[in-house]
C-alpha cells in the first residue's frame, strides 16, 4: 500500500534495524533498486549510511530508484540478505519522487560515467554507495586531526579568508572587490597562524585556500581544503618534522575503519626516511642521465621517482625532502644557516607526490625587513603581519596538509577531483 504522506516521527536509521528483529519498525530513505522475481519484489532501500531489502509479495505501484520514502515494516532475520536482515509487510509513505529518466543510473556497482559526467551530476553521482567512502573517510582524517593536536595543546583557529595582502606573494591569486578597494582570497592562513603563536604558541585550522593557479591537471584545484599547524618554541625544522609524523599517524590509524576493503592502506614509520633536497636531485642525476643538479624544484616526474626509491630502499611509503632552495620558498621561510642558498623547510612525499609543505620561519624583526627587501618588497605593505615580530616572537615554524590529495592518495583515485566535493578548476564553477 502507499500513502501520500509520511508519518511525523522519526525513522530509525536502515544501520540500527537489526536490534528490533521480530518488531514493526519505521525507517526512511531512497529507493535504491527494484527487482521482480516471480511474485515477489524486492525493493533495496539506502539511507546516507547502509542499505536493506524490503520484501513485498503483493504489487508494489509506482516505486522506482531515487524515490523518496518512509517505510514501516516487521524487521525479520534473513542470513542472506545484505547485513543479515530483511524488512516483510512494508507500508511506503511517498516524500517526493524524482524526474523521470534519471541521468546516472545509481543501481548497479558503480556508476558506469566518466568523471566530467559524474562531476556534472555530483549531487546525483554521489549518492551512489561506492562514491561516498572516501567522504566518510575525508571526515574521519579532520576528526582525528583535530584530536591528535589537542591533546598535544594544539588550540584551533579560524582566521581570515579575505586579505589585504597578497601571503604566498605573485600572480596567483584571486582579487575580489572589497567595498571598492582590492582584497584577495587568502592563498593559505600562513600569516595569521603565525601571529597566533604570539599568542597561543600552539595552533591548527582546518579550511579552504584558494590558489589561482592556470593548471588542468589531475593533482592541482582552485580551491581545496588545508590542515594548517603552527607551533613556537621548536628547535629547528625537525621539531615541526616530529609533530607532523605523530598527527598523520594518528589520522591514518584512526581513518583505517572507515576503508577496511582497501589492501593499499599506508603506514606511517616510526622513523621516515629523510634525504636533503640536493642529494635528491644528485640521485635523479645520476638515474636519469641528466645533470638536475641547478634545479631550483622538484618535477612530479622527479617526485614519483623519489617515491618508488623511497619504498624499495626504505620500504616506505613517505619520504622527507628537506633543505629546498631559497629562490623557491616564501619570504618568510628560514634559511639554512650553514648553507644560506638553502632553506630549513620540507616537503612529505606520499606515494611520489607532495603532500605536506612545511618548515621553520624566520621569527626576528629585523630579519624580515631584510627578507622583503631583498624581493624587492615593501615592508609597509605588510604592517600588520610585522607588528606580531616587533613584540617578541618565538622560534616557530608549521605544515599545511593538503586534505583532499591525502584522500586521493589513500584512495587510489588517479585524479584530485574524485576526491573533493564539488570542485573548484580553472574550468569548473558549478554545481
């Protein structure tokens, strides 16, 4: 029988049906399947979690996929069935039905479409079961995130998106109209976590930065979501190296859960291997047959080579490269003080691609005026970042995690789009 209207009381979600075996239950969702089997019909109905099969052995009427609806029914023990239970004598309570044809086709084990289509219907796409692990698992890396830093004092931060200044410096960057006069998207919340070590000496963030970079590549976005640290006191780089091994080795333990049909999942060493961004490009030399020796960068060829050399060497899937050149980091990075043409900063190669940016920064007055000067910089543009260096700042230093290219990491995904809800590229502005 189906109504026109559902009843007022919540439903019970499909995960928690099985403890009322041999109980008439109300639970809601979408009509996932249907399929005929002589007289009988099943109806395959999913929520944002599990699904379960409803047995009807009278005429259904007019169910089909993507219906939405409130089903009351005995909750019956079934070994076979999905999750080991069935639902037998349903009621359906229509909510709203969806247009008719659907553009994906959601019942089968993927969504047979290429990503363009896919990103086109996200709302749609991602219903699908198998489209929305890696959500799940993108949450559960934020939790313990945020969890393995407060327990080491770590107090999070939401700072300013919309800028005066420019932080990372250049041409990619978005500039908005603020109220007549220009303001900028911030490229990363580099500057204002630093001053919040002033205050704090600890601190996280966890939120989107917005880089205008003309890439249409499979690893680059417009818009992505950082896990931004910053913390005073440290000894050098190394420090920072230290905090950032114990956090994503907590995500990942913690993630683990949440992708237990995934073979490929990592762990992260006790102790990850580190080489200095010099012997790095000696390394790829001599493999190559290419002197990259003056190289100011690594290439994503250059990373992933690093990455297969870094798991047959080291039996690891991380790799530290420290020592960058100072031509490629921001003003603000520290330079090496035994080797000044080299910078005590990192990068984390995950699998043969960057992944975490991170280091020490300068933290004496002086020294950034000296800094900005030598890019031909003006200090006044820079005021209120200065001010927290003229009033005592500590040795300090941080990482940002790029959340989403974890996630497309640990999920296999060949491209940075499967990972992230709704992207944002130099070609996609909806949905």
């Amino acid at each position: 029988m189906i109504n026109a209207h559902p009843l007022p009381d919540m439903p019970c979600p499909i995960g928690a049906l099985s403890q009322y075996t041999a109980q008439r239950v109300r639970t809601a969702g979408w009509i996932h399947a249907v399929r005929r089997l002589g007289g009988v019909t099943f109806v395959i109905l999913r929520d944002g979690h599990h699904m379960v099969q409803v047995v009807i052995k009278s005429h259904p009427g007019a169910l089909r996929p993507e219906t939405v609806v409130y089903v009351e029914a005995d909750v019956v023990d079934e070994p076979r069935a999905p999750g080991g239970i069935e639902l037998h004598r349903p009621t359906f309570d229509v909510v709203s039905e969806p247009a008719n044809p659907l553009p994906l086709d959601l019942s089968g084990p993927r969504v047979e479409a290429g990503l363009p289509t896919r990103l086109d219907w996200a709302p749609l796409a991602l219903r699908h079961p198998g489209s929305r692990e890696w959500l799940r698992v993108t949450a559960r890396l934020v939790q313990e995130f945020r969890q393995a830093l407060s327990q080491e004092d770590f107090v999070e931060i939401h700072t300013p998106k919309l800028l005066a200044t420019a932080t990372e410096g250049g041409a990619n960057v978005f500039t908005v109209d603020y109220f007549g006069r220009p303001a900028y998207l911030a490229q990363s919340p580099q500057f204002y976590k630093q001053m919040m070590v002033g205050v704090l000496g600890r601190v996280f963030e966890v939120g989107p930065v917005f880089r205008a970079e003309p890439h249409d590549t499979a690893r680059h976005l417009s818009q992505y979501t950082s896990l931004d640290v910053e913390l005073g006191f440290i000894r050098d780089h190394h420090t920072v190296m230290d905090v950032l091994a114990r956090t994503l080795r907590a995500m990942l333990i913690g993630a683990r859960v949440e992708a237990p049909e995934l073979d490929s999942w990592p762990e992260v060493p006790t102790s990850i291997p580190v080489i200095h961004f010099s012997e790095a490009l000696e390394m790829l030399s001599l493999a190559l047959g290419q002197d990259l020796c003056q190289e100011p960068d690594l290439a994503p060829a250059h990373e992933a080579w690093l990455g297969e050399w870094a798991q047959a060497t080291h039996g690891s899937d991380f790799l530290f490269v420290e020592g960058y050149p100072m031509a490629k980091r921001p003003f603000y990075t520290y330079p090496d003080p035994k080797r000044p043409e080299f910078t005590l900063s990192f990068d984390l190669l995950f699998r043969g691609q960057e992944l975490v940016t991170g280091g020490q920064r300068l933290h004496l007055y002086q020294d950034y005026v000296a800094a900005l000067a030598s890019r031909g910089l003006e200090p006044e543009s820079y005021e209120g970042y200065l001010m927290a260096f003229k009033y005592g700042m500590p040795p300090h230093g941080g990482f940002a995690i790029g959340l989403e290219r974890l996630v497309a990491r640990l999920m296999g995904f060949t491209n940075i789009r499967e990972a992230t809800l709704l992207p944002r590229d130099v070609k996609r502005l909806v949905p």
